[in-house]
C-alpha cells in the first residue's frame, strides 16, 4: 500500500478531530497517509496538536508557523488537510494549491461562490485533487437511508422536512461561527445538511427564505463546544459578543426532480430543543437516522405498515458497506449501531483521509470535489440572498454571481 505523507493546517479544534480521526485510521490497519507534519501560524497550536499526535499515533510531527516554510524544508509532504476556521478556507487552500500540495479541505470550501472560485482556478491550475471534507454522507444509516430511496421502496420522492431549534443565547462553540464575515454557524453548519439533502435527492434549483437575527448579543455558556475538542481554547472565549451572523433561517427549496423540501434552522430557539427529519413518496415514507448516531431508520410502506431497524436491511439485500467502515464500525451490514458520537465522528474523518490518500495514489476523483463543495455553499447562500431581496432566488443565479448582495461585504473583508 501506497503511504501518503501529510499535514494538517489549522491546529485548533477541528485540527485536534481531525488528529482522533488519522487514530481511527491507523488503528483499522488501512492507514493509506502518515501525519508528518503540523502547520499553523500560532506556534502554540501547532505545538499543543504535535504533543497530541506523539501521544495518539506514536510518532512526533514537525511543526511549522507557514505552508512556505514547510515546503521548503519538508517536500515529501504530498497533501494537506485544512482545518482553519471557515472564513479562511479558500485562503489557505488557494495557497496550498500554488505550493503544488493535493488538498483535503473542510467545509465550506469559502464562505462566498467568488471564494470557491478561486480555489477551483488554484486546483485547475495544480492539477492536484482536491476533496471537500463532507462526512455525513458516509455514515453507514446515510448510506442506507441513500440504498432504500435509491431501491423505490417510498416511491418517486414527493418532499422532505428537515428542522433543528436549540442554542438560546449561547454562543454555539466558538465566537466566530456568529460572525457573518468569518463563518456563520447557518453556513457553517448549513452545508452539512445540504449535502445530505442533495445526497438523498438530488440537485436542488431554487430556494425561497426568511433569515434572521433574533440574538444580536450571545454569552459564553457552561461548555464551549461538542465533547472535549475545544476544551483547549475554553478560556478565550469571551463572556459576550456581538452577533452579525442569522440565527434563524426558514427555507423553502425546489429540487430538479420537482421534490419540495422545508428546512428551518434556528439557532436561537429558547425551550426545548428539538430536530427532525422526513422524507415522503408516492408509495411511503422514511424517517432518516440521524448521521453520527446510530440509530435505526424507520420506513413505512403503503399497505405494509412500518419497519424498522435490522428490518429495513431485508429492503436491500445487495447493500453492503466497503471494507474501511466496515471494519471500523463492525459489520458491512448494518440496521443501526451503538457507538458513543465521537467515535463515529472520527470514524467517518477518517474515511475522508483514506479516500484522499487512494484519489492521490490512483488518480481517482473524490465523492465530494470542488463543484459539489460550491454547490452546497450556493444553496446556503441563495437562502440567505432570497430573504435579502425578498423573492425566490435559482441556485444558477447564485453560482454565476448574477445575484450576490449578500456575500457582498464577505467578499469586501476577505479581499476577494
């Protein structure tokens, strides 16, 4: 097997998931890259992630402050995975490209379509790969969620609803995610769910929105983020800040197959929390597992009643997982699973690395590239334009930047 030697970009927190994740893939014994390498231009991060990986993985990574000085002193290096925070996503990969690294980079892949643009040209240029880091499709009830819609159980897809409200106050992991400029948590979190939703059922074309700003001043809550990974930078947050990013975001969507979905995020909700999913068809409906859970899907059929569970694996016999989730989540069958989130989460980082290190060795394209990472961003961004402008905004419109009153100021700080 061919052993890709790497480096990871950005050593915050997702930096520190995305070190769990190359655990994961080291342990299954299919590790196709090696961590040689941190970079990030505080010092103290990349020194914190390095101490980390010796005692994960075995072996120290050298550290550096710049991609320049890194290529110059380590050009063995092939790839990159860029975990910085999301504003500075299309930064940090344009350069990678023009240094002539292969590229694995998070979500999104800029925050605005002029940002992705610029990547493509950088990747077009370099005639590397380049894989935008969409793990939820690869969790094993998205994968079977995609095998029973797909099979024509349900029917022809009429409609899917999607909704999450929780947050409050509080500042949802670290302050930037409610900075419009640097990453938004709708965006930032939003093109997850988007993915997934074009996953299921293809590309959508028009979006319809209502977006607002109901906590303009958010305050440090009793944890800053999901499990430990942020633990690290708890004391930086501040006691308050002022949000500029939407925390409400109210969706009607048209797919091309003339599917009609619903999706409310709202992060502002005070109460009690909820979220949801559905997928309707002319023969039945589908209860999507929630990604990174486990557990079981539910299907009902026309005149046949609900399933559920290991049932539902009778609906597609010839579904079967690949050998890395496999082995790392126990079956290449499975009806649901029992494993605490964050081994799941890490699990499914760690197929994005060993798809990086095959698409590097083979030539091969990655499931999620440069068009689909713009795409999931243009969806985001129509909706958020669409309550701008007040009507219905073509996903077309966005991604040829007919309309962009409001990446306008995003474009305007980055200098892009």
């Amino acid at each position: 097997m061919t052993v890709i030697p790497i480096a990871i970009v950005g050593a915050g927190g997702m930096g520190g998931r995305h070190l769990r994740a190359l655990g994961s893939l080291y342990e299954s014994g299919m590790a196709n890259v090696e961590l040689v390498a941190v970079c990030d231009t505080r010092k103290e991060n990349a020194l914190h992630l390095a101490d980390k990986a010796e005692e994960m993985l075995g072996s120290r990574p050298e550290v550096f402050t710049s991609m320049e000085d890194m290529r110059k002193k380590r050009p063995d290096i092939e790839a990159v995975d860029i975990t910085t925070d999301s504003g500075s996503h299309h930064m940090v990969a344009e350069m990678a490209f023009d240094l002539g690294y292969n590229v694995l980079c998070e979500k999104p892949l800029s925050l605005t379509i002029r940002g992705c643009n610029r990547v493509i040209d950088a990747w077009k240029r370099s005639g590397k790969i380049l894989s935008v880091a969409e793990q939820e499709r690869r969790d094993p009830m998205c994968r079977l969620n995609k095998a029973v819609l797909d099979s024509g159980v349900i029917g022809i897809p009429y409609s899917m609803l999607l909704g999450s409200a929780g947050g409050g106050k509080e500042i949802i992991i670290l302050p930037w995610r409610h900075y419009k400029n640097i990453g938004g948590i709708f965006v930032d979190a939003g093109v997850h769910t988007v993915d997934q939703m074009m996953y299921y059922l293809g590309d959508i074309e028009e979006v319809f929105a209502v977006s607002k700003i109901w906590e303009p001043k958010r305050y440090r809550g009793e944890r800053i983020g999901v499990h430990d990974f942020y633990d690290h930078w708890k004391d930086e947050v501040p006691n308050e800040i002022d949000a500029d990013a939407e925390d409400m975001v109210i969706s009607t969507l048209k797919f091309k197959s003339g599917a009609v979905g619903q999706w409310t995020s709202f992060y502002a909700a005070h109460g009690q929390a909820t979220q949801y999913g559905m997928i309707y068809g002319s023969k039945g409906s589908i209860t999507p597992a929630k990604n990174r859970r486990g557990d079981e899907l539910t299907v009902t059929i026309d005149g046949v009643g609900t399933i559920s569970g290991d049932e539902v694996l009778e609906l597609v016999p010839d579904f079967h997982l690949d050998e890395l989730p496999a082995r790392l989540f126990g079956s290449d069958r499975l009806g649901s699973y029992n494993r605490p989130t964050g081994d799941s989460d890490r699990f499914l980082v760690a197929l994005e690395y060993y798809e990086l290190g095959q698409c590097i060795a083979d030539g091969t394209v990655p499931e999620v590239d440069a068009y689909t990472g713009r795409k999931d961003l243009a969806v985001c961004n129509a909706a958020l334009e669409s309550s701008v402008l007040g009507r219905p905004v073509t996903i077309e419109e966005i991604e040829n930047e007919e309309t962009a009153q409001y990446e306008a100021s995003i474009n305007a700080h980055w200098n892009i």
